[in-house]
C-alpha cells in the first residue's frame, strides 16, 4: 500500500490501496463491527464476485500514533519527527480486530470505482460510526488540535450551524485528517485518469431526465450511503448536490427474514397471495424500471444487481411488482402497480430479494471459516424518511431504523482549491 498522505502537526495518517491478498483481511476487520459497516462489507463482496473493473480500488487510511510513542532520543542526538512518513497498512493491523478496551486507532476504508460518473462511485466506512469504537477512540486518541486545525474546526462548525445535515457526534481533528486523506487520494490520483468530457452513458441519463448536476465535472464525485457520523466533515460549499432523507434499515441476525431458506419458510407468514408468482426480470423488464424511475442508473448497472419481480396470472409476461438489491445489496426500488397495492407484495418481495443473495452468496464467495453458524445474515435498505408506505413495510418486516445516510456528490476541486469568500 502507497503512502500518499500529508501529515500534520500531531497527526499521523497511513493511506492508500489495498492489494488483492488484503481484502480477506480487511473484510474481517469490517465485519467485526456490523451492522454499522454493511455498506461497505457487501460493496467488496460485490466486487469479489464480479469481473474486477479495472478503475476500481479499495482503499485504507488510519491513524498511526507510533511517532508519538518513539523512545526519546540521546542528549544531542536527532529528534524523531512527528511527520513520519511510513508505506502502508500493514498486514498486522488489518489482521488485528480488537474490540477491547485497548481498541485500535480509528481509520476508514473505501471502495471507489470513478468510472460511472453520475452513479454511486464511493462507499465509505468509518470506524467511529460504530458506537462502541467511536466512545474508544475518542477517550484514547483526541492529542490537542493545533491552531490551524482549530480554525478549521470552526470553519466546518460555522458550515453545519447553517444546514440541517451536519452529522452526529463530536468533531475530532484525526477524523477529519482519515477523510481528507480518502479525498486527496481521489482527488490526486484517480480523478487525473479519467476523461474530461462526459462518457456516453452520462449523457444518456442526462437525456433521459435522471438526477444529475451539470454542467458535468470530472471532480464531482458521487458519495452514496454516507452515514451521519461523517456529515460534518463533508463542508457545506463543497457539495454539489445533496439527498440527506434517508434512514438505514436494518435486518438483524435474529430476525426470520435473513435466516436461511427452510428457517425462513417455516418461520415467515410473507407469503405471496394466490395467483402471484416470482420471476426474474427480464432485460425489456429493466427497462421499464429505468423508464419509471429518476435514479440515475443504466441498463447494465441494473442488470448487475439481484431482481425480483412479481408476475399475476392475469398479467401475462409484464410484472407488477419488483425490487432489486444495489451494488451494496440493499433493498431498492420497491415497486408495485397501483392495481396490485394492499396485498403484501412489497413484503414478499423484500424477503425473496434477502433470500436470493444469501442463495447467491453463498455460491459466489467462499466463507468458510465464518464464525456465523446459524445460517442466518444481515440485510439492510436505505428509505426516504418521507417514503412512509416503505418504511411500514420495512417495520412490517421487523427491520430498525439505526441510523441517518445521504447521497451527495462533492466537487472536490473546491474542497482542495475553494473560491475566495
């Protein structure tokens, strides 16, 4: 791993890609601290079981407070700096998953495919969104802010005063260092390799009226599922667009609905009515989906992810209800016809979704030496808080709404070069 982070006064920070022989590892570390890294844990997944695109990378940073801890020097000898720069995560620290009181340093990881811009392109996991690691971390590891960091921590409270996103938690100096390394890394070394015009496929959801700012950037980088932990060090006049309405749903482990097939066939009443049967969609069926929808997706992002539709005997080829599970395999784009609506088929949909990418999973991936035992799994979906239909259909399904996530795309040229005010 390439160390490619500047480091400040009293900061530390050790960034860069993960190889191939790494991910195993990482993967672990991430999932010691589910629910709260979900997102990230099936993006990888995702990424594992699909041919490896060749812009994508899965990055680390964390905060090293070795230099700190250096032994003091002889009289006369050199000081150690407190500006060390080191190579990379080591294979020791990816492979340590402590949860004691004694809890690693805090860190993040990413995975970032830049390509289809306009499309979801980073997912991001801190570990201070987890509850017990952030009240860790932050009495172990807050050393004093120097003065530029504490003018700048003023200039992102002044900023979050003035929206109704800033995230939750306190504002610590080594948090904000972890995110602007995952964004000098972007910003200096995959943003340089990408095209300065449009790509076909964004000019195809601009025609088509999905969400989009323009005039289209290469800076402008697309952020999804950002938990509110990490709101606040996203600056206000650096986002170029915004969804903040979300809740993060989750399935627990205990809850019937992620359990396996024949646990969850006993165990749920979410059964489709008579007359109803699954199918897989077709690809005139995707299209369809496209055409209803404002999201920016194209054909062959959608055909990647797992359908479910729902056919009526009366319906002929065409479904009357479906939903996917995204790159991060969460539950979206729930939908039914008005005609077939009060019938639980959201419901069903939902359970049959979870079920095939556990099916799936379980085929794809090899996870022997998993200490899950009990055949069941997380899930997890991202709903508008003003979506109230899906959200009683997630409540229906037992699943908790634990904390706040948003879309937003960042131009990180003004993050790193921002106008004069």
């Amino acid at each position: 791993m390439e160390d490619i982070t500047s480091h400040d006064q009293n900061q530390d920070v050790k960034s860069g890609p993960v190889t191939s022989s790494q991910i195993p590892a990482l993967q672990k570390k991430l999932e010691s601290l589910l629910p709260y890294s979900i997102p990230l844990v099936e993006r990888i997944k995702f990424h594992l079981a699909h041919p490896v695109s060749e812009t994508s990378r899965i990055f680390v940073a964390v905060y090293n407070p070795a230099a700190k801890d250096t032994a003091a020097p002889s009289p006369g000898g050199p000081r150690p700096s407190t500006h060390r720069h080191t190579v990379g995560v080591s294979d020791t620290w990816l492979q340590d998953t402590t949860t004691s009181a004694a809890a690693p340093p805090p860190w993040l990881a990413a995975h970032i495919d830049l390509v289809h811009y306009g499309q979801t392109q980073v997912w991001v996991f801190a570990s201070w969104e987890h509850p017990s690691q952030q009240r860790q971390q932050q009495h172990t590891y807050t050393p004093a802010p120097t003065q530029a960091q504490t003018d700048a921590h003023t200039h992102v409270e002044r900023e979050n005063t003035t929206t109704t996103t800033g995230g939750g938690g306190e504002y610590d100096p080594i948090h904000e260092a972890l995110v602007t390394s995952l964004f000098k890394y972007i910003y200096t070394s995959l943003i340089p390799t990408m095209p300065t015009t449009p790509s076909g496929e964004w000019l195809t959801l601009l025609r088509t009226g999905k969400t989009l700012t323009t005039p289209y950037s290469r800076t402008k980088i697309l952020f999804g599922t950002v938990s509110d932990k990490l709101w606040r060090y996203l600056p206000d006049h650096v986002r170029a667009r915004m969804d903040p309405g979300y809740l993060k749903y989750v399935f627990t482990p205990d809850n019937p609905i992620t359990a396996t097939e024949s646990a969850a066939t006993a165990a749920t009443p979410f059964r489709l009515p008579q007359g109803y049967t699954f199918t897989t969609l077709l690809p005139t069926h995707l299209q369809t989906v496209l055409d209803r929808s404002s999201i920016p997706r194209t054909l062959s992002t959608l055909s990647q992810y797992v359908n479910v539709g729902v056919l009526h005997m009366s319906s002929g080829p065409d479904p009357v209800a479906w939903g996917f599970l995204g790159k991060d395999a969460s539950v979206s784009s729930l939908h039914t016809e008005p005609d077939h609506r009060g019938l639980g088929l959201a419901a069903c949909v939902t359970r049959e979704l979870i079920r095939r990418q556990h099916q799936r999973q379980a085929s794809d991936l090899n996870h022997e030496d998993e200490e899950d035992t009990t055949g069941r799994r997380w899930a997890h979906a991202d709903v508008s808080q003003s979506n109230l239909s899906s959200r009683r259909v997630m409540e229906k399904l037992g699943a908790k709404p634990m904390w706040r996530v948003m879309w937003t795309e960042l131009d990180l040229e003004k993050f790193f070069y921002p106008s004069p005010s």
